[in-house]
C-alpha cells in the first residue's frame, strides 16, 4: 500500500487522522519549497 493510498484510506476513515495527516505533508512540501526558494536567490 502505497503511501498516499494510505493517506486517503485514513481521510476516508478518520477526518480528524486525515488533517493530521494532511497538515504533515503540507509542512513537508512547505520547507522544500522555502529550500528551493534558499537555494535559488543563495
């Protein structure tokens, strides 16, 4: 099971797990965007 079947699975049966879930990965993506962001005016 994949790991964003996994996510989906877990929103589908648990909001409140879901939005954690979601929450993590929305931060994940935001500090490689700001290292992206970093790296190209550094």
């Amino acid at each position: 099971m994949c790991e964003l079947c996994l996510i989906s699975f877990l929103i589908q049966n648990n909001a409140a797990w879901g939005q954690l879930m979601f929450a993590l990965l929305a931060e994940r993506i935001l500090c490689l965007l700001q290292d992206c962001i970093y790296k190209g005016f550094g």
